[in-house]
C-alpha cells in the first residue's frame, strides 16, 4: 500500500502520529507497526465484538454486489437514495466511508464517481471489500480495518462521511456518531441510515425474542441451524401472507422474505438473501434501533445543521430511515456544547 497518492493523513488514531508505508507495514514515528494482511491495513485488534461480520461477509462476499448483467442495482439505488449526491458533484471529493462490509457501497462510489474514497470496517469483512473493489480504482481506494471510535484520519478530514447499515451494531450509537462527525470537514455533510424505531411494537418480534440465545451460540451452529430450516420457513412466511396473516411472520425466526429483496431475484438467490439477512439479525453483540428524532438530537448536539430526516423510498416498495446533515461549528464538537 502507498501513501503517496492518498489526500487525508493517515495517522496512528491512539497517538495521532503520523504513519508510513514500509515492508513491514504502516509504521509510526514510535515505531508502532500495523500489518497488511491480504492487502488491508489492520489499524484495529483482528478479534473484536464484529467476527460475526467478518465470517458473514466473506462467506456471502458478493451477494448483495450490483450486478447489471443480472439486473441488480439495489446498492446503487440505495446509496443515492440515501445520499441526493450528485455524481458528477463528487469528483475529487474525499469520502469517509464506516463499516463497508462487504463493499456493497464502496463498488457504488468507485465505480459512479470519481470520488476519493476511504473505507473502514472494524471486522474482517475489509478482506472480502478489497477482492471486491480494488481493481476498481485501486488509486481512489484506502481501505483499512478499523474501530469506528479509533479511525486512523485526523478530525475534520473528509468532504463527506456515510455510514449505513451500521450504527445499529456498535457498543454506544452517540458516541459513534461523534465520531463520524469528528470526521468530517466543517462544512461537511454527513449521512446515516440505521434500524429505526417506528413504534411499541418494533422489538415484538421473534428477532428480539431470540436475540439473547442466539448471538452467543458459536457462529458456525447459527448458520448451520438457519441453512437448515430456511426452506420451510420461508414455506411458512409466504403461506401467511397468502392467507391474510402476514402480521404472523414477525413471530417467525427469519427475515422479511416478501417485502426485502429485489423482484428480479432467482428462487437461489432469495434463499440465499434470507439465509445471510437471518444471520445478519441474529448473530450481531449489538442491535439498538433508534428513533429517528433522537438521532437528529445526536447530530445537532455534537454542532451539525439537519438538513433531512425521515424516510427514503429506493426501489420498488422499500426504504430506509435517513438522517443528513451539514457540519457547521467545529468549537461546538470540541467543547461539547
């Protein structure tokens, strides 16, 4: 990996010295060595709370990836859903991307933009997002495993800074937020999407039920145990639609199979969608849905100016809770008013 090409300093985020690519790694002033394993720059301990991230991603590593050959683009509508970014607007903007998995996202501005883009994921996932990606824009691409509260850039680097699908699943959802806006430039926009709280309800289900047992069975029996009953519980959640009790499924221990997925999918390929979203809710450490007006309060707290929030329709018949906003007051954040 070079440094040479790259716009934001990288630095040892415990130290804020800066690092330097060498044979052994990036290195600090202190001599402090992080290795490069399969191409990425490990910043973070390579077991923490995410391995389940990091076996899922790999496992699935191009699943959820567009593919125009198979008429799949539900990243990209997504991610411009989400964002309202001009592409054309982009060019030569730094990017500050957090938890990329599998690179579902960083394929989307790689290959839509000429944006520089700077990826982190704090599992193992970064492996699967840089076979991805890399021959992308291998020169537009920095990509780094790395904690959303360690993150190996100076404060006030980026133009732009997105997190989606993430937030839900870290240890402390404010403080990770703090962190994606110590990031960004003033005048800096910052957009997340994250698991929303519509009501009473949205924890009465049979993901929050079984939570507490199943995110400390070994990942390996999870999988396993959801490969083998997929088939006829995905039987099960079409027949109670068909008979006008939809409303039942929540109770089933498996993901909205009707209403999540591309129609253009294969039978294979909705099997596949519903074996890695089943594992994706049950094996996460965390998941704390929020409402969305308490993450506005989170972005106005730490000094940024909400520009939207609410839901954004991508697709046919889905959507995801937004939030965006303008960094405008970089003493705001330091002094914690």
């Amino acid at each position: 990996m070079s440094l040479d090409l790259i716009n934001v300093s990288i630095i040892n985020p415990k130290n804020n010295s800066l690092l330097t690519s060498t044979d052994k790694g990036l290195v600090d002033s202190f001599g402090n060595i992080f290795p490069i394993v399969n191409g990425v720059a490990r910043i973070s301990k390579l077991e923490n709370y995410t391995r389940n991230f990091g076996m899922q991603w790999n496992k699935f590593d191009k699943t959820q990836l567009d593919n125009e050959n198979e008429g799949l683009n539900l990243s990209c509508l997504r991610f411009f859903a989400a964002t309202r970014w001009d592409q054309e607007d982009l060019s030569g903007k730094s990017i500050l991307e957090v938890g990329s998995g599998a690179g579902r996202f960083s394929k989307v501005v790689l290959e839509k933009t000429k944006a520089l883009l700077y990826s982190i994921d704090y599992s193992n996932a970064v492996t699967a997002n840089y076979k991805n990606n890399n021959k992308i824009a291998p020169d537009r691409f920095h990509l780094y495993q790395a904690s959303v509260y360690e993150m190996p850039f100076p404060d006030n680097s980026f133009d732009k800074v997105f997190c989606f699908g993430v937030l839900q699943h870290t240890p402390d959802f404010d403080a990770s937020v703090k962190a994606l806006i110590d990031k960004a430039k003033p005048g800096g926009e910052i957009i997340v999407d994250f698991y929303p709280i519509k009501g009473w309800w949205t924890k009465i289900n049979a993901k929050y039920i079984l939570r507490p047992i199943t995110k400390k069975m070994s990942h390996d029996r999870l999988i396993n145990l959801i490969e083998k009953n997929v088939d006829w519980l995905m039987g099960l959640h079409y027949l109670l639609h068909r008979i006008g009790l939809g409303f039942a499924t929540r109770f089933l221990p498996i993901c909205n199979v009707k209403d999540s997925f591309p129609q253009s999918l294969t039978k294979a390929q909705v099997r596949e969608w519903t074996i890695l979203d089943t594992f994706d809710q049950y094996s996460p450490e965390h998941d704390n849905p929020q409402r969305i007006i308490n993450v506005v309060k989170m972005f106005e707290r730490y000094g940024v100016k909400v520009t939207f929030s609410g839901s954004e329709s991508f697709g046919k018949g889905m959507s995801v809770s937004v939030v965006r906003g303008i960094k405008t007051n970089i003493k705001k954040i330091a002094n914690g008013f």
